[in-house]
C-alpha cells in the first residue's frame, strides 16, 4: 500500500487526540454512542442560495481580493492576477459511488462553464467532500495541484500531471507577489478502508497585495490554532468550518463547533471571516440549518460584532 501512495509512512496530528476509526463509525451509524439532542432541533433548511452570474465569476479586483463561496468548503479566490479554487465539488454527491454518498442539498451557484481560467487548485486533504474527482478532471488534468504532503504519487497515478506537495509551514510562490502556505489541522484522510493517512491533511493560507486570506480546512479544535496566529496573523478573511460536529464523541477531533470556531477565529488573529462547511451536505447528526444560529450565539456571548463572522450564502462574495 505505500507503494500505492508513494510515501511509507502514515501522518498523524502532532498532539494527543484520538481520532475515531472504522469501528467508531459502525458504533455511530448503528446509533450506539448516544445522541446529543440539538440545540435547535427545527432547523432543517440548507444554506441559502444566490446564482453567480458569468460576469461575477469573471472579476478581477484592481486591489486587493474578491472571496466567492461556492458552497461547502469550496471557494473561488480571485486577485493578483490569479483565480484560485480551494476544496472544489460541483457534483450532485460526494462519496465513492452516488447510492455510497451524501446528496447535495444546495445546488453549486453557478456550472464549471462559468468559471473563470483557473490558475491553480488548493486541496485540503482527499476526503470525498473535499476532493472530488469528477471536478478536477472536469477542470483538467493539467491543472495545478497544490496538496499536502503525501499526496504526490496518488494524484500523478490517476493522471495529475502538475502536483506540488506542501508540508506543514512549507510556502510556495504561486506567480509573482502571490504566496500560499500550508496551515496545520487536526483532522485525517482517506479514499477507502485501506489507505488511512497515507497522505496528510492542512488548511491554507493566500498571501498577495498586502492580503492574508485563510482557509481552516477540516479540523477539530486544537492548538494550531494559536500558533497560526503567531506566525501567519493578522490574518485579513478566514473561511473557517462551522459545521458537522454531532455527535460530539465521534465529531470532537474532526470538526469544530461553532463555539469552537469562534475560539480558532479569535486565536488566528482573523479580522472577518464566513462559515463553512455547513447547509451544503448532511454529514452528521446536528440539523442542516443549526450551525449559523449556533454561530451567532457564540458571537453575542462573546461580545463580538456578527458582521466580522456571518454564515453567508452560497453564492456570497467579500472584497477584501
């Protein structure tokens, strides 16, 4: 199998935490570890929704970035010159097969046709909602990869012919005066019941025109968080996952909750950020429309403005 991934070793988070296995997930599916009852047991709605027009999608900004939420985790990055999609998944499901996978339950803003050139993809980690296979090869095989460390040999194996591989902190100059970084994470990966963490995992950050731009990718809450801040802050937009935390014995050191963000949202040092990873599929127990009302609790307990930290739509665009 290593030779398959092209790397002996498995990664792991550099810090106690047990992350669930497979027998976790049998426990769970089977409804034998307990289910929390959710705090607003009624919000069953997906994420709301505005179409992106061609001209949207084209926009370059003279200064600084425009941020498009493409839904889930997935984002359109446009400035400096460059157009950037992170964790991209235009299909209807997400997993190995449709009957294996979860339904869309909010459509994409827009179709692939409408985006602009593409001047690189950003992959978090090769988890099904993130990595989706269908639209990168839509988006063609030349199209540059960035990914973290481990994943090389996968991608080049299945017909990627532009991948570059980051480790943690490892930076690399996208075009001139454009940088991303690979970000630490707590979290893990895998394609099937045989490849666990043979690649590793991170988030992003997009450095380019005096603007710090930061994707959490998946990631439980940890001490990352803290030293992110520390290096990389202040960091200017945070797109920061909110959702799929329920049941939080099997979710705790995969997801945040939106408390959880909130903390990582301070702790990184973000100036505004949105919430992600919510009201697109139903991954977890908690109700699809539950997080950004959860979100704006946390927000008021603590004293800060919503407007730094909103939900949004899918569709929703910042300048920043």
């Amino acid at each position: 199998m290593a030779g398959y991934w092209g790397v002996p070793e498995r990664f792991n988070n550099p810090w106690p935490e047990r992350v669930p296995g497979f027998r976790d997930v049998l426990r769970w599916k089977l409804g034998r570890g307990g289910k929390a009852a959710a705090e607003y047991p009624d919000a069953h709605a997906a994420a709301p929704w505005v179409p992106l027009t061609n001209a949207q999608l084209q926009v370059m900004p003279e200064r600084g970035w425009l941020v498009t939420w493409l839904g889930h985790a997935s984002f359109l990055l446009s400035g400096c010159g460059v157009h950037l999609l992170i964790d991209p998944i235009f299909s209807e499901h997400c997993g190995p097969l449709p009957w294996l996978g979860f339904k869309r339950m909010v459509p994409p803003p827009c179709g692939m046709t409408s985006l602009p050139p593409i001047t690189a993809v950003l992959l978090t980690h090769t988890h099904y909602d993130h990595c989706d296979l269908p639209t990168l090869r839509k988006l063609g095989k030349h199209t540059p990869l960035m990914v973290p460390a481990g994943h090389a040999e996968w991608f080049g194996g299945i017909g990627f012919v532009s991948v570059t591989t980051l480790a943690w902190w490892q930076q690399v100059e996208l075009a001139p005066g454009v940088s991303v970084t690979a970000t630490p994470a707590q979290h893990f990966t895998a394609r099937s019941l045989w490849d666990r963490n043979r690649g590793h995992w991170c988030g992003w950050c997009v450095a380019g025109g005096g603007v710090k731009l930061w994707h959490s990718g998946d990631s439980g809450y940890c001490p990352a968080f803290r030293e992110i801040g520390a290096r990389l802050g202040p960091l200017d937009f945070g797109m920061i996952a909110i959702g799929a935390y329920a049941p939080r014995w099997f979710m705790q050191a995969l997801h945040m909750t939106p408390g959880e963000a909130v903390t990582a949202f301070q702790e990184t040092g973000c100036r505004s950020a949105t919430g992600m990873h919510w009201g697109t599929f139903q991954l977890s127990d908690e109700p699809l429309g539950e997080p950004p009302l959860l979100l704006a609790k946390h927000l008021l307990d603590k004293g800060l403005e919503p407007a730094h930290f909103e939900a949004g739509c899918v569709g929703q665009q910042w300048s920043v």
